[in-house]
C-alpha cells in the first residue's frame, strides 16, 4: 500500500516531465517548419518541383537538388524553395550554416509558377544557382514579404569574392589616368620613355583609374593582375583602347581599367560594365586676348562703326540734300551761260544744273561736319522760318539725319572701344563654325559620329587622340577643337604645357555626351558595375579622384568679358532715321510740284488785262541778281542789305571754275 501510495506520484511526475517535453518538442518542430509569411494568391508558392531533381546525397543517398552558391555545389533537400513561404535559406551552407550568417539567411521566398504570377503585381525572376532548372525554375521574395536585394547582393559579391582578376591598360604612361614610374619613382608620361617590358605581368600601376579599382578590389576582396594589352590586338587596330577591348574579347585579359568611350566598334566586340560617369565634349577654344593696337588698326577704327553700305547711303542722302537744295532755292541759275535762254543748249543747262547740284552737295556736307544747318535770322539774331516752307522740310529732313547719325556713329564708336579694349575672339561656336565652314579637330574615334551630325557642314581634322586635340588646336590645324573638359585639365596638370599655354585656351558649349565605361568579360559584368556604382557614389570618392586629386581646373586669371556686339551698323539700324527723311523729303517735292502747277494753271486762265502786272512782277524779280528764298531782312545800318541768313554760303569764285 505504502508502496502504492508511493508509485502514484513518481508516475504522475514522470508523465508531467514527458508532456513537458513533447510539448517543447513540438514547439521547436513549429517554429522551424511554420510559413514565415503568407504567399500571395496572385503569386503561390509551387508544391511540386517543375524540373528534374537529378542530384544524390552522398551521406544518404536520398535525391536533392544541385545547387551552385559561392562557387561551389552543393546538395540541397528535395523540398528546397517548395510548398510555402519560409526561410529556405537558414543554416545551409555555405553562407548559412556558420556563426554570422549572410543577411539574406532569414529572408523568407519560394519558388513560383511564373505563368501564373505572369498576371500578378509580384514580383519574380529566373533561377541562376539549380542546375539542373536550366530556365524551368522562378523565384520570388516579393510573394513572401521578403527582401530580393539582400540576396542579389550575396550573388554579386560570390562572383568577385577571393577571385583574381586580370586586368590591363590601354597606355602604361597615360598620365594622370594610368601610369607606372621609372627607376627614379617619376611617372612615365611618354611613349619615348617607355618600353613594353616595363609592363610585365605583376606590375604595379598607378593613376587615377587605378586607385578607384584598387577601392572597388578592397571593398569586394578580390585582387588585381595587371598585363600588357597584346601585340596582336594593337597591329590590328590603330587606338590602344579598342586594342584592350580586343583582349577582353579574345579572353586574354578580363577586364581594362581606364576611361573608355563606349563607341559602336567597342560595343560590338564585348560587354561594359555601366556607365560609371558621363563624358561631355565641349568645344575648345582660344581665348579672348588683347592685341596691341597698330597705326593701320587705329585709323580703321574711324570708319568701323559703320558698314561700307551704310557709309554709301549717308552718301547718297548727302547727295540727295544738295540735289533738293538746288532745286528748291534754284541756284543752278548761277552756272548758267550769259545769253538767251533760246540759245542755251540741252547740255549747257544739264551742265549747269550739275554743277549747282555739286555745290549744294558741298554745302550740305558743311553743315553736316559742322552740325550747323542753316536757317533764318531776322534783324535781331532770332531764328525764323524760310518763305519757302518746303525748304523748311528739307532742312528739317537733313538735321534729323545729320542728328541720328551722329548719335549712332557716337554710340557705336564707343561700343567698339569698349570691346577692342576687352579684347579680341574669333569662331567660339559650332554654329558660327557652320556659318563659315571653320575646321575642327576632332578625336578620330569619334570622327564617325561628328560626321553624322553635322555632315558636310563644317571641316573635319582627325587628331590622333584627345589629348592630340589641344597639340593640333595650338598649332593652328584647325580653328576649333573637340576635348573633354577633365583631359583638358590633364595639359597643364601633368606638366606637358605651362598653365599661361593652358590658359590661352577655355572650354565652351557642350556639343555632345558619351557613356565613360570599362570593357570587362560578360561573367563579371554585373559585378563590377555594381561595386563601380557603389565605389563611385560613396562620399563622391570619383568625382574628388578627378577634381581634386589628378586632374584639377587650371588656376587661370577671371578676365571680365564684356558681352557687347563689334558688329559694325548697318543700313537696316538706320531705317527709322531714313523712313523720316523719305517721308518729309517727299512732302517738300510734293508740296513745290502742286503749288507750281497751280500756280501756272491760275496763270493761264487770268483775263488779259491781269496779265501785265503779274509779268511785270516776274520781270521785275528776274532782274535782281541774286533772287532771296527766305523773309526780307531789313537793311543794315550802312544801308546795305545782310544776306539771308538760311542762304547757303555764296559759292567761290574758284569753285564756279
């Protein structure tokens, strides 16, 4: 009984600590087996595998899927990525199964139908790590609620990790970009000083390119083996860079590490990695100079502001003031020969009025040197009109003219001695290179695409690099140039010009980008544009590499360019003043034609008996020698009479002749 009484309980605490445990069991067996998430029902989780399941334990023989991850195989379940949303991940090898796990280790996925999530928001994408899935096998993270970027970053680091990777350079001594020194520690910045043995396999290169790699190579643990591009590659093409890409091509190297310009030829032959910063060529050009003036220079100065036809009509107008002059105030009457008007020949009048028509040219032209044009005074010096008030028009006429045309020429004069003592430019643009078909030096690997843009438009001088571009600009074979801002920075920052050469010439408009990239086997081209993107926008590490580093702006003088035209005017600047002159020139000639024709026709129709005295009155006026066009003046105290002061001075006697 006792021992009965005893048996219960030790049986009651037996079952207690067996339920404790199934229990504990039970939970452990929940929490690694249950969905993390649940699958989206536009984008299920596949029970069944859709490939061939072809691999083997070799510890039980059991099925498994082949699986490549770190570059190795391994053998996972039969199970693996199927019936639900979990992390199928967690504890495997070889990235899985340690002591600090990769992140993407606890990010749940399965594998999807991808016919059927064709149609959802899910996103899913092709298998690359089952072998035998071949393009049957569809992953997704996005059904699950997981994070796809934490595993595609494990596959980008896997395939750069502890490998080795062959690289090159195009040219060992392109400095700042790419270089290795000599036995004195001085970068080689020239093909004289180079030979192809310096370059061996193992070599140490050193350069702007290189110390971006060597950061990408330290961040995603692999090394670097540096090799000569082939001699064969470089027999067959003329640029060092396409040769490199050639190498790539031909599996020689893996990857060339420079500033590559993804042209159409280099794109054909292998992959890039992408865009790592963006080129753009710009135009080069001299820069505006002061040039000591000269005596040929300074007289021509006077006639600048104007443009030889618009001298010629300031001409014509002159000319055209003394014509009107001559024919309002009659003064070819002067010229005339002493005999009758019956005896005088077509030829003595034309004569004569050419010759009043000269000199009332000169006398316009007085007045528009001295900016004095004539009119009338009465007894007391005060101004009064003409008689003749279409005189008064023309005289209005001319001294607006004569007032515009000082204004301009003053105001253009001033322009341009502004301008010369600022300086001199020529051809800046390619549209004004257009306008005169000017040459430009151009890269010759970009001589294709130049030629499809602008055609026959301008003139094409092929330089052998960009570099060459400035060496051929400076030496005068063409009047614009095509360079990279940064290479043209490399002239004076590697020691090759002086920074007063440098500064000779600036950077202008922007005539078209291009990708900057690297030539690298297709296996790692995804890799190293990832670690390029990441290396590069970190902290800006390129872009300081460049600006501050290699291949800093020259530090030349800020010249104050002042933005004003040296055109010289044209007639269309003089429309205004030449429309006002037309237009009161046309109302005196109008004005004198009607008031002369009524004047004649009221003659004709008087009767007889008024006739006498109105003859009598053209006689009369006829007989004064010199007949006055403008209001009487009063005679002087001397008793002479003053002449009227709006006359145009008495022409000499030697002129006359």
């Amino acid at each position: 009984r006792h021992r009965g009484w005893y048996c219960v309980p030790r049986l009651s605490r037996r079952r207690d600590i067996m339920s404790i445990a199934l229990g504990v069991l039970a939970t452990l067996v929940l929490v690694a087996y249950r969905p993390v998430a649940a699958q989206s029902p536009s984008c299920p989780c596949l029970q069944t595998a859709s490939w061939p399941i072809l691999g083997t334990d070799p510890i039980s023989s059991a099925s498994c899927n082949r699986v490549l991850v770190g570059g190795e195989v391994h053998c996972y379940p039969s199970t693996y990525g199927l019936g639900s949303c979990a992390k199928h991940d967690e504890n495997r090898e070889p990235h899985c199964d340690g002591s600090s796990p990769a992140s993407y280790c606890a990010e749940p996925w399965c594998y999807v139908d991808p016919v059927t999530c064709r149609g959802s928001t899910k996103r899913f994408a092709e298998s690359t790590i089952l072998i035998d899935g071949e393009s049957k096998a569809y992953y997704s993270y996005d059904t699950c609620g997981g994070d796809v970027s934490k595993w595609n970053d494990m596959v980008v680091n896997s395939l750069l990790n502890g490998k080795t990777l062959r690289a090159a350079v195009a040219i060992p001594y392109y400095y700042p970009d790419h270089y290795i020194e000599d036995a004195a520690g001085e970068p080689i910045k020239s093909a004289a000083s180079y030979a192809p043995a310096d370059l061996p396999a193992g070599a140490k290169v050193k350069g702007l390119w290189i110390d971006f790699y060597n950061k990408m190579a330290q961040q995603a643990n692999f090394t670097l083996d540096w090799r000569p591009v082939s001699g064969g590659s470089k027999g067959a093409h003329s640029s060092s860079f396409t040769a490199c890409a050639q190498d790539v091509a031909d599996g020689i190297v893996d990857l060339c590490i420079g500033d590559y310009w993804t042209t159409e030829e280099r794109l054909s032959m292998t992959t890039f990695t992408t865009g790592t910063l963006t080129d753009t060529f710009s135009v080069l050009h001299r820069k505006q100079v002061n040039e000591p003036a000269t005596f040929s220079s300074k007289l021509a100065m006077a006639g600048a502001p104007f443009s030889i036809e618009l001298w010629m009509t300031c001409l014509a107008v002159c000319v055209a003031t003394g014509v009107c002059y001559n024919t309002l105030r009659v003064g070819y009457k002067e010229y005339l020969p002493k005999i009758s008007h019956k005896e005088m020949s077509s030829g003595q009048k034309t004569m004569a009025w050419l010759k009043g028509s000269a000199a009332y040219t000169f006398g316009a032209f007085l007045e528009f040197t001295s900016q004095d044009v004539q009119a009338g005074y009465d007894a007391k010096g005060n101004p009064v009109p003409n008689r003749a008030y279409e005189l008064n028009l023309v005289k209005m006429a001319w001294s607006l003219f004569c007032m515009f045309t000082l204004l301009f020429y003053t105001a253009s004069l001033t322009a341009r001695l502004v301008q010369d003592d600022g300086g001199k430019i020529g051809i800046t643009t390619l549209d004004e290179c257009q306008q005169f078909k000017c040459k430009v030096c151009v890269p010759g690997v970009m001589m294709n695409t130049m030629k499809r843009l602008y055609k026959d438009r301008i003139l094409y001088y092929a330089s052998s690099s960009s570099t060459n571009v400035f060496r051929d600009l400076e030496k005068g074979e063409c009047d614009l140039g095509l360079m990279i801002e940064r290479r043209f920075n490399t002239m004076w920052s590697s020691g090759e010009y002086k920074l007063d050469a440098a500064c000779g010439f600036e950077i202008g408009e922007a005539v078209m980008p291009i990708g900057c990239s690297q030539p690298v086997r297709q296996e790692y081209s995804a890799a190293i544009s990832y670690w390029a993107k990441k290396v590069a926008d970190k902290d800006y590490f390129l872009g300081s590499l460049i600006e501050d580093t290699y291949m800093p702006s020259p530090p030349c003088p800020n010249a104050e360019v002042i933005d004003l035209s040296a055109k010289s005017l044209g007639v269309d600047a003089f429309f205004a003043p030449l429309i006002i002159y037309l237009i009161l020139i046309f109302c005196a000639l109008t004005s004198r034609l009607f008031f002369t024709k009524r004047k004649h026709k009221r003659s004709f129709r008087m009767p007889r008996s008024f006739r006498m005295p109105f003859s009598f009155s053209i006689k009369r006026r006829k007989s004064v020698a010199n007949p006055p066009t403008s209001i009487e003046v009063p005679p002087s105290s001397n008793g002479q009479a003053q002449m009227a002061a709006d006359e145009l001075p008495p022409v000499p006697e030697r002129v006359r002749a």
